[in-house]
C-alpha cells in the first residue's frame, strides 16, 4: 500500500504538467479561432472537459493564459536566435540575413504560434495574477538591437541609423510571414492577397523578401544608403 502511495504521489506532478500543457495547447487554438474578446474560459474548460474552478487552479485568468502561451514560445524563439548569434561566423551582413531567415521560418513553420505571439492582443484583466506580477521583458528586440549596435561601432558607421536599421529589418519579416503564410493557404485567400492576376509561390515571396532585406542592409553597412 505505501508502495502505491508513493507511485501515486509520483505521477501527480507529471500528470499536473501533462494537463498544464493540453491547457495551453486549447487555449492557443481558442484565442487564435475568436481572439482576446471572444475567448473565454467557461467555454475553454468545457472544451477540457474540466471544471471552471479546477481551470483556476492551473491558471488564474485569460491574461495570464496568454502570457504563460506566448513566454514558451518567446523562449523558444530567443534560445534559436541566441545560439544563432553565439555561433556565427562572418561578418554582420550574413549574420543578419540569418536572424532574418530564422525568424521568418520560425514564424511561417506555424503560423498560429506567430499570431499568438504578435497578433493576438492581450486580454484585459482587473487583477494581477502571478505570472504576470513576476512578468519580464521576453528581450527579442534587445538581442537584435545589441547586434545592430555592435556592427554600427565596429564598422564605423557615421549616421545614428541602430533603430531605423532594427525595425526595418523586422517591420520588413513580420509582413512577409503573413503574406508567405497565406501564400500557403492558397485555396482560402481571401482579400488582400486574392485575385488571380499572378501567380507567386511562398517560395518565390520569401526569396524574394530576404533579397531585398540584403540589398537594403548591404548598402547601409557599407555606408551608401
């Protein structure tokens, strides 16, 4: 008997992350079909086949659910993107290109992570639950903005250009992940991306995204522009 107390005992925590999981899981398939406002947890935990206050016990509210959904996908995409920088060797115009690569794959490679990540707004909430209260910036920017800064310094480049160059790489991507994710799903485009007047492959889109991201980049790291 205190063999299989023991044994119960054991599994419990697993069976505990097991479920967290699943939460997560449905929870990110919830927000993403109706976003923050149609979301709700009543219809989350039927969904689970749970109780609204066992749902509690896992997660306090929705805001915290989507911040507990988006911080395992930020780490994700910060361990990729730190080893990334840590391992590269050559010079900067390369080592841009392949954050830039890395996040568009990270973000087309599934799409719903992306709009949980960029696209879903956050769920209002009068009370500041735990994951919240202990909440720290995921640092994404930072690492590419130390990056940018780095190159600046080292290359000489006169103009102070660190925040242009930052954002004009990423507004450039987080636009292109869109367009190639829908590219993707061809047979239910809808407007903008419809029409039928060309015909481009997500492929030839990406290619050409990251083209021009280097020309753009090349010209400013040499100084020309």
């Amino acid at each position: 008997m205190a063999n299989e107390k023991k044994a119960t005992r054991a599994r419990a925590p697993e069976k505990k992350a097991e479920q967290f999981e699943k939460i997560l899981k449905d929870g990110r398939e919830m927000f993403v079909k109706f976003g923050s406002h149609g979301f709700s947890m009543r219809a989350l935990a039927r969904k689970l086949g749970m109780t609204q206050p066992n749902l509690y016990n896992y997660v306090k509210s929705k805001r915290e659910l989507w911040i507990a959904i988006r911080q395992q996908y930020f780490e994700d995409l910060n361990a990729g993107m730190k080893k990334l920088i840590n391992e590269h060797e050559g010079d900067y115009l390369d080592l841009f290109m392949k954050i830039g690569e890395f996040f568009l794959d990270f973000a087309v490679a599934d799409y719903k992570r992306y709009q949980m990540m960029f696209l879903i707004s956050a769920p209002r909430s009068k009370k500041v639950g735990p994951l919240e209260r202990d909440y720290e910036m995921f640092g994404t920017m930072k690492m590419m903005f130390d990056v940018v800064r780095k190159a600046q310094k080292e290359l000489k480049i006169q103009n102070n250009r660190t925040p242009n160059l930052l954002y004009y790489i990423f507004s450039s991507i987080f636009g292109a992940a869109w367009t190639i994710s829908n590219l993707k799903l061809r047979a239910k485009i809808t407007e903008p991306i419809s029409g039928g007047f060309y015909d481009l492959s997500s492929k030839e889109m990406r290619d050409f995204v990251l083209n021009e991201i280097r020309d753009r980049l090349n010209r400013i790291l040499s100084g020309k522009g």
